[in-house]
C-alpha cells in the first residue's frame, strides 16, 4: 500500500470513529460501521478479538469474563511498533487519556468486579478504547458479554437470570442496523446453531452476519472421514437457514498462552503472539490437506485463518464506510443547522436577561401555554398520537379503571374508540361515555333473605314489620355501596387526562419554537401550578358530587323511583289481587295478576277506572259475597305482609320489587347528576377559571423574586454557557466531520473520473 492511499484510508476511518463517538456522545442519527462479535462464553470470544488485534489486553478463560461491551476503534499505523491506547472516559466521551496495557486491564476488571456485586450484573454501557498499531486492521469491534447456556431447574435459578439478561443485552446491540454481526460457533456439526439461534431472531436471513468457527485446531481431530471435513469445510445453504456474508463461514485458531514476563507466560512479546498465530493458521491448514489427502483451493484457504477474516471484515468495512459517505454528508449538514440553530437561541437567551424582558417573556409563555390547553381541549393533530395517545387499556393501566362491586370490568372492545390512541377532548369525551356505559349498565347488587330480616327491625310504637321501610334501608344502602367507588374511579380518570395535557402542551410549545428552554424554575412554577389548580379542582367537584349521592341515598321519595302515587298504588293492588288467586283460587284475580306484573307501572286513567270499580261495587251492598272476599284478601294480606314476621314468598317479592325501583332511581339521577357536575365544575374551570389563577400566581411570583423564578446573572453563565461550550465543542466535532467527508468524497469523485475512460469498454 503506497503511503499516500495509506494516509487517505486512515483520514476516511479517523473520520468515522469520530462519527461513532459523535454519535454517541451527542445522540446524534450517524450509523457508523462496526463489528459486532457475538457468542457464548467457551466459544472463543475476547481471544479472537485479541488476534484480530495482534495483542492481549483482555481476560481470556472461562466464565463471565466481559460485563461491558469493550468498543475498539483500531487503526492501522506502521510507525507504531507498540499499541499507542486511549481510554475515551465514561463522563465526557470527548476526552480519551492515554493508558498503558496493563491500566487498560485493570480498569476492565475493576469494572467486572464492580457490576459483579451489583444486582444488575452487567451494563450495557460501552467501554471505548482507542488503539493504533502496526498490527491493527482499521476496524471497530464491539466484543460483547458471552452468552450463557445455563442448565435446567431451580438450582440454576440465579445463572438463568443471567442468561436472559445478557441474551437481552446482546438483542439490543444486535438491532442496529450498520452493525455487521461476527456469529462465533464452537461445534464440529452445523446442525447445532447455539449463537446463531439468538442471533437469527434479529437477522433472520443473516444477510448481515459472518459465521466464525472457531477452536479449529482441536476440531481437525475429532473427524474420521474426509467427508466429514468437506460437509464441513463447505455445509450445503440448507444448513445454515440463510445467505451468509462471505457465503460460507470462517475457521479460525488462536494459540494459548499469555504475553508476559512471568513464570505462566508463554510469549515474551506481541510479536511472538502474532507469529504464532500465523505459525497456527499454517498448521491448520497442512492437517485439512492431511484429512483431506488433497490441496485446499484457493477459495477454501481464504476462509481460514484469523489473518484472512481479518482482511474481509476490513474490506468489508471500508466498502461500507465509502458507500455511506454520500449519505453522511446530508445527515452531518443537516445537524450542523440544527446545533447552530440552538446556538443562536442561546446567544438570544443571553441576550434578554433584564427583569423587563424576563417578565415579558414569561407572559408571552403564559398565554400561549393557554393557548396549547385549549386547543388540545377542542380537538388537533398537530401531537403525534404515537407519542402522546393512550388506548382505552393504556387509559385504565394510568389513570385507573371503572370496577363495579363484583370487582369485574366492562370489556374495553365494547367502548367506541378503545383502540384508538387519544388525548385532549377526545380522551375526555371517551372517559365520559365508558363512565355511562358502565353505569347505566349496572344492576342492583343480589338481595338475600337475611338482609331483609335484618333491616325490618322493631317499630317504636308496634312490632309489625313495615316492608316498605325495609325495601327503602336495602336500596340506599346498596346504592350507595355500588356508586360511590365510581365516583372516586371517574375523578381518578378525568384528572389523569387533564394533567396528560402538561407535556402534550409542552411539546406543542417546542415544535413551534415558544418554549422557554432553560428556565427551568419558572416551567417547574407553571406546572405546579396547573397540577395544584387540576387536583384542587377535581376534588371539588368530586365533593358536589358526593353531596348529591349522600342527598339521594339519605331519604327516598316515591315520586322520584315511582314517577307517581298511583304507579306505586297500583302495583301494591295488583299484588293483593296476586294474593288472592292463591287463597281463592280465582281465575280471574289470576288473570289480572298476570295483566299487572310486578314491578309494571300502569297509567293514571287505567288506575282510577279499576279503583272506582272496586268502590261501586263495595258500595252497592248488593252482593254480600264479594264484600266477605274482599275482607278476607285484605286479612290475607295484612297476616302474611305486617303481622307476620315469617318471611312469606309474596313478602319478599314486594321487597326486592320496591328495592329495584328505589335502586334504579337513584342510578339514573346519579349518572345525570355526576356527569354534569364533571362537566360543569371540572371540564370548564379549566377554560374560564385557570387563566386568571395563572395570571395571579404569576403575579405573585414576580413580586416575590424574579432571580429565583427566572436564570440570570451568575446561574444563567453557569447554565447557558455550560450549554454554549458544549455546543461549540458539538459544531467543531460536525464541522471537521463535514470537512474530512467533503475531501474524501472528492477524491472518490477524482477516482471515478482518472479510471472511468480505462473501464469503459471501446465499442
């Protein structure tokens, strides 16, 4: 490689492992490549690293041995003849110190020992380390916590836990996209898919992933036949469920044996590491030829050894950095605009700081925060529902759940829009229609025997029993069981969804550009504010509320459960009619029985036509019989409804029957009631009455202390500029991205302008 194309590579890799670091230090949108080494912990993984690298600076055994992610952004450079290392620190990912070998694996295992005492276990933060030397490919490797195949049963519960959380944590590093994932398989059989089976869950067609086997020294034995080794050395594409990178898998072996100077040492230096390593990949070679009895093709020998996956994950990259370098350009300009647009409202923060612009400012925020409340009541789309939407099951989970006295909910699919994701009016308006849904569908609780024993007590004056005193103690009783957890539910649910309109304000506030970024204490202010007026207001209205059911279960008036005397008369005399078909037998007090079911309310004029019957009849005196039957349906009745304390069949009848009535009435003017009063003393306080409250306490926090509302003077240089710096630290690092980008994308435009006259064919 000539110097000049040596030097221009590593200008185009410096540019992305600043791009990687950008990335991760400022959250930025850049997909750098990377390689990401996957396997479990006996297959070989941190000595893989380490020869790809050409030197040891990790644990290497068995056990958990890497508990953070380790990312190595390694550059080739002849004129290193030791590994030049920089440890990028965990606070500020803009400084990298350099460190010798040994304080690189110190740090790395007081980290391993760390997380070891914590509950969590591992991280997935990343240790990042810069390295260059002459034996380094320009790679970045990320070398993941081993993967854990923990045997079955509860003795192993601690270790399965720890499975799952690496296999997660492997997952989540799996998912992006620009990764190339380095699948490493430790089995002399491709049947057995042990990582890729973890791995195919997030690259199904490993159409992005290189299949490593690794520990081919101590494989070459165990195969008898040579067919053995070419289903080996080339599985058919059945095997590996997929089209692989490189289209058939690597074999690799890394000698044991640490670099050191003690007693257990087995190399003095690197060098003798890396010589045995090729002195490796030459043996593994000659015992194939052995097995095979012929000479490996030159296909076959591209594939192993550590030297020859090296070159195709450089390779591989670099073809990748260069196709995504016209694609970078766009993304580093499209962030340099927006880290200077917040430059610009940092200067113009700086520059209103005085009380009189303070003030102004927190006015202007005041009516448009308003103005955000009030558009979100009356319906927009302007807030993504993805972000900011809640379906009916969301809404319950959050904010609380309608459960009747059975402790069963209504089923939400029931409910119009449970699967839509809303917020505002909307949300409100669905809140409302599940609250009537459910109660107006729900039924006066069972009624046994023993409740209506009970609640017919003694009289002060006599000891008959009066059932309709007893059926009015059964029904405000069990309405006001039934209600009244309803009611708390409801004020639990609107108040969740009025304070779900802070943040959906808030961001309204910052997509169009009026949001007071930096004044925390005075957002912090406006928000406890709203919360303070949103819970005080709906504990108010919940109290109304709960006066009217108090009114409404404390004392029963029959023209409110039976809309008239006659209707209750009527039912009691068709109930007398009902106890005399059993007495006499009669057919036809039977069949107006039948006519005038229990619980029916009759109309007026038919009330007065049967009354004034039963009057004329009784008043002729004519016949005799009817007034003796008459006399004894009135003792009948009388015996088995108010001197008989034996609950009788037709006794209980009428009890349930009143109690149904007087349940029914109270439900329906509590649903009338309480979703007015919501409405009313809830829903519109916020339209008519917050302003002004707002208005007042942002009165009263000027008069108090302007500095300690607002930023200014010596905490607005600390904020703001701490702000400032790192924002121009943000422009410098985009700038010089933009530059090297720029340049590189150039030469490429040169190159293809030199040899497009040689590659084009002469017709």
């Amino acid at each position: 490689m000539e110097r000049s194309e040596w030097e221009e590579q590593c200008r185009l890799y410096e540019a992305y492992n600043e791009l990687h670091g950008l990335a991760q230090a400022f959250d930025t949108p850049f997909d750098a490549p990377a390689v990401l080494v996957v396997g479990h912990q006996t297959d070989g993984k941190s000595a893989l690293v380490e020869a790809l690298m050409g030197f040891q600076f990790n644990h290497v055994g068995g056990g958990t041995k890497t508990r953070r992610p380790i990312t190595l952004h390694m550059k080739y450079d002849p004129d290193c003849h030791s590994p030049l290392c920089r440890l990028v620190s965990d606070s500020d990912p803009a400084l990298a110190q350099e460190k010798s070998l040994q304080d690189i694996q110190a740090y790395i295992e007081a980290e391993n020992m760390r997380l070891e005492k914590e509950p969590c276990l591992f991280s997935a933060k990343e240790i990042i380390i810069r390295v260059e030397y002459k034996y380094c490919p320009n790679l970045t490797i990320i070398d993941t916590p081993g993967l854990i195949a923990p045997a079955p049963g509860p003795k192993n519960r601690a270790l399965q836990g720890q499975a799952r959380a690496v296999e997660a944590l492997v997952r989540a590093k799996m998912q992006h996209k620009e990764f190339i994932i380095l699948c490493l398989e430790d089995c002399s059989d491709w049947s057995n898919a042990t990582t890729r089976r973890v791995v195919m869950q997030i690259d199904p067609e490993l159409s992005r992933t290189v299949i490593v086997s690794t520990k081919l020294d101590t494989k070459i034995p165990q195969f008898a036949r040579s067919s053995d080794v070419e289903v080996f050395l080339s599985p058919p594409t059945c095997m590996l469920d997929g089209c692989i990178l490189g289209d058939s898998p690597f074999f690799t072996s890394v000698p044991s044996g640490r670099v050191g100077f003690g007693h257990d040492s087995v190399y003095r230096s690197n060098d003798e590491f890396k010589q045995a390593i090729s002195l490796r990949e030459k043996e593994d070679v000659a015992s194939l030829e052995e097995k095979l009895a012929r000479s490996l093709s030159i296909q076959e020998r591209s594939r192993i050894g550590v030297s020859k996956l090296r070159s195709f994950l450089e390779e591989l990259l670099q073809k990748r950095y260069m196709d995504n370098v016209p694609l970078i350009i766009p993304l580093l300009e499209k962030e340099y605009r927006s880290a200077t647009r917040r430059m610009n409202e940092i200067n113009q923060e700086l520059s209103t700081l005085d009380e009189l612009k303070l003030k102004e400012k927190g006015r202007v925020f005041h009516d448009m925060f308003l103005t955000k409340l009030s558009l979100l009541l009356k319906g927009t789309v302007v807030a993504p529902p993805d972000k900011f939407g809640e379906t009916l099951q969301d809404e319950r989970t959050n904010g609380g759940a309608f459960i009747s006295s059975d402790g069963l909910q209504f089923p939400h699919k029931l409910i119009p829009n449970a699967g839509m994701r809303l917020y505002g009016g909307a949300q409100y308006h669905r809140a409302m229609a599940e609250f009537r849904f459910v109660v107006g569908g729900t039924k006066c609780p069972p009624i046994t025997r023993e409740e209506i024993v009970n609640a017919c007590g003694v009289e002060d004056l006599h000891d008959g029993t009066n059932y309709s005193r007893t059926a009015c103690v059964i029904a405000v009783a069990k309405a006001r069981d039934t209600f009244e957890p309803f009611l708390h539910q409801l004020g639990c649910r609107l108040l969740h969804i009025l304070k779900r309109l802070l943040p959906i304000s808030v961001y309204l506030l910052q997509k169009d550009g009026e949001y007071l970024s930096g004044h925390e204490v005075f957002l912090r202010r406006v928000a406890s504010a709203f919360n303070d007026f949103a819970e005080t207001t709906e504990r108010a209205c919940r109290e109304k509320c709960m006066e009217d059911l108090v009114s409404t279960t404390r004392y029963v008036t029959w023209s409110l459960h039976n809309k008239n005397r006659a209707g209750l008369r009527q039912f009691l005399d068709s109930f007398s009619g009902a106890e005399h078909t059993t007495v006499g037998g009669s057919s036809v007090s039977s069949g107006l029985s039948q006519d005038s079911s229990v619980g029916s309310v009759p109309s007026e004029k038919d009330t007065k036509s049967r009354a004034d019957v039963k009057l004329s009849h009784l008043a002729s005196g004519n016949d005799l019989t009817s007034i003796q039957t008459t006399e004894t349906r009135l003792a009948d009745l009388l015996d088995s409804t108010l001197w008989n304390r034996r609950l009788a069949p037709s006794s209980e009848r009428i009890v349930y029957a009143l109690v149904q009535q007087i349940f029914h009435g109270i439900r329906e003017y509590f649903l009338a009631s309480a979703e007015l009063k919501f409405n009313c003393f809830l829903l519109m306080p916020v339209v008519d009455k917050l302003p002004a409250l707002l208005r007042e306490d942002l009165k009263s926090a000027f008069e108090d202390d302007l500095g300690q509302l607002f930023l200014t003077s010596r905490i607005c240089d600390t904020y703001l500029g701490q702000q400032k710096r790192d924002i121009e630290i943000e422009l410098k690092r985009i700038k010089r991205l933009k530059d090297n980008s720029d340049h590189y994308m150039s030469s490429l435009v040169l190159f293809d302008a030199i040899l497009l006259p040689f590659l084009t064919p002469v017709e």
